[in-house]
C-alpha cells in the first residue's frame, strides 16, 4: 500500500520539501483529465489527455526545486508516459558571449523576472524552462529560446512508462 508518511520522510532526505503555490499540501495528486474536467490554468486545461510541452516543474517557483519525486499509485489504461530530457548535454558556449539574458515568468498571479540558466556557488548548472509560463524578455533571451528549442528538436527523451508503486526522483 501506499504509504505517503514514509514518502514524505524519504523526500526529507533529500532537502526540506516545499509545496506548491496553490495548496500547502506536500503530497499532491495529479491525474490525466480531459479538457473540460481539468482545474483552470494546468496544463491539463490546455493539452487535455494529450502530450504536455517538454518543461521544467516548477518553473515558475522563485528557485524551483533541485528534486522532483513522482510516485505513481496506479498508472490506469490510459499508457500515459513521462518524458524527460538531459539538459546536461546543452551546449551553453553561445551563450558566453551573449548579455546575460532576461525571462518573464507568468504564472497567473504575478509577473516577475527570472533567468533560465545559471549556476549555483558550487558550479552547477540549472535550467528552468516552461512555455506555458515564460517568455523571453529581450534579444539574449529570444537568442536562448532559439538555442532550447533546437536542443529540443535534436534531443531524444527518455521515456518513464509508469507501473504502479514505481517512484521517479
């Protein structure tokens, strides 16, 4: 059975878990729904029980989250798949010589603006990109948007075909 305390111990382990903006639950459930069913602005409400756009999680989030955990209680019959991509492998050398390049991220209740890449202190690099909420902000941003979606295009994803109990960190 599904034990969500042990999940959320397990999830603990990894940093301090934060919950979405709209609920302050930190388990939350989601679910193929159609078009007409799908809370208001969720990509349900615009793709329906079709393919989502390639994006981050959390995008929108200040600092989005370094883990993601997905569970999966039963995977229905639907053979809904999850898509994820190496971003490790992006060619960030044209971006060296650009100005550093501004996002406007609208999330439904607030604008603001955000970068797309960076670094953390320790030298990593993060990528935070989600059409449906961010649009480049200036010619360094549309430069880079070009640049994510070439990767796109020549990028082949790595397809989660879900079972139940299965867990994707």
């Amino acid at each position: 059975d599904f034990d969500e305390g042990q999940l959320i111990d397990d999830e603990a382990k990894l940093g301090t878990p934060i919950s979405d903006r709209r609920t302050t639950d930190i388990l939350k459930t989601i679910r193929p729904q159609c078009l007409d069913q799908a809370p208001c602005n969720t990509l349900s409400s615009r793709y329906g029980l079709g393919a989502f756009p390639l994006h981050t999680d959390a995008a929108y989030m200040s600092t989005p989250p370094r883990y993601l955990l997905l569970y999966c209680v039963c995977p229905g019959n639907g053979g809904r798949s999850t898509s994820l991509l190496d971003f490790s492998h992006f060619d960030c050398e044209p971006l060296k010589t650009s100005r550093p390049a501004t996002w406007i991220i609208n999330s439904g209740w607030r604008r603001r603006l955000c970068k797309a890449f960076w670094k953390n202190v320790e030298g990593e690099r993060f990528v935070r990109y989600d059409p449906e909420c961010m649009r480049p902000g200036g010619a360094s941003a549309r430069v880079e948007h070009q640049l994510i979606q070439d990767f796109l295009s020549a990028s082949l994803p790595i397809t989660i075909e879900w079972t139940a109990r299965s867990l994707l960190i």
